[in-house]
C-alpha cells in the first residue's frame, strides 16, 4: 500500500515511537466505502488493513492485523493476522437476495450487468483487542500502544 495513516505520530528527535496508552479492550473503527470505477473493481483497488500493536501482561509487544486481502488467520510468536470482509449495498434488491421464487415473468437468461452495480455505504468494524490477545496468546491486553492503517479510497470517521 502507499498510503497510510499511523498514529501517534513519531517525532524525528525521539528514538522512540510514543504510546496511545488506550486501555480500552474493543477498537471501534467506522469506514466509508466510496463507489468504485469497473476500473477500480477489476483491479481490486480497495484493499484495507488495520494493524494495531498492543502491550500485554507478559510485557510483549504484539501486534493483531486484519485485511481485505488476508483469506486466512494465522498467530505468530509477534503477529496475528485475520481476514476482514467489507461490503457496499447493492442500489437494486436481487430477487435471490429477498429469497423469493421466481416469477413466471422473470427471464433466467437476462443480463447481470448491474448485479455489481453498489452504492457507497459506511462498514462499522469492531475488533474485540482484549478477547483476541486472551485467545491467540493466553494473555491479558494491557494497552493499545499504535494503529496503523492502509488503504486506498476509504474514509475514516471519528
């Protein structure tokens, strides 16, 4: 990705990054997903990550990352990664969706173009930190130390 936001940010005269010092065991992100170009949906240019870097009670610095492109989890000595699924509404209801039968009327062979046809909409994500370092590593969560956020075409809100 080249574009990225981290937080806190690291001053150039101090050798190390400062903490946020969340003790908060949940992080709430609310996302924006703008409507795509076929150019932008052919490419899959709307890939996402979220990585968080936590403290535990073992005084471990660890980190939890999840992404669009991530198809699996996997836990690490210093990483856990896992998938993350964003979605962006449909403009017209698909009859499959409402999970009616079909009408006599309703031709089988008519074109899907605008099956891909979404609308921009907002993607609440919710990553339970404290829940994750108890089960991938058997510790307790003792603060949330740096997010670091990658993607293209996404909007953040506060």
């Amino acid at each position: 990705f080249q574009n990225f936001i981290i937080c806190p940010f690291k001053l150039e005269s101090s050798p190390e990054r400062p903490s946020l010092g969340i003790t908060l065991p949940i992080l709430y992100l609310t996302l924006y997903m703008p409507e795509r170009t076929k150019q932008q949906q052919q490419q899959q240019m709307n890939h996402f990550s979220v990585e968080v870097t936590i403290l535990d009670d073992k005084q471990t610095t660890r980190r939890f990352r999840c992404s669009t492109f991530q198809s699996t989890t996997s836990v690490k000595a210093d990483i856990c990664t896992f998938p993350l699924r964003l979605t962006q509404r449909p403009r017209r209801l698909i009859r499959e969706q409402l999970l009616l039968s079909p009408l006599e009327h309703d031709n089988p062979h008519q074109s899907n173009e605008q099956e891909d046809d979404c609308e921009p909409c907002w993607n609440r994500v919710c990553i339970p930190l404290a829940e994750y370092t108890h089960k991938a590593y058997g510790t307790k969560l003792l603060e949330t130390k740096h997010i670091q956020i990658h993607g293209r075409h996404f909007h953040l809100n506060r």
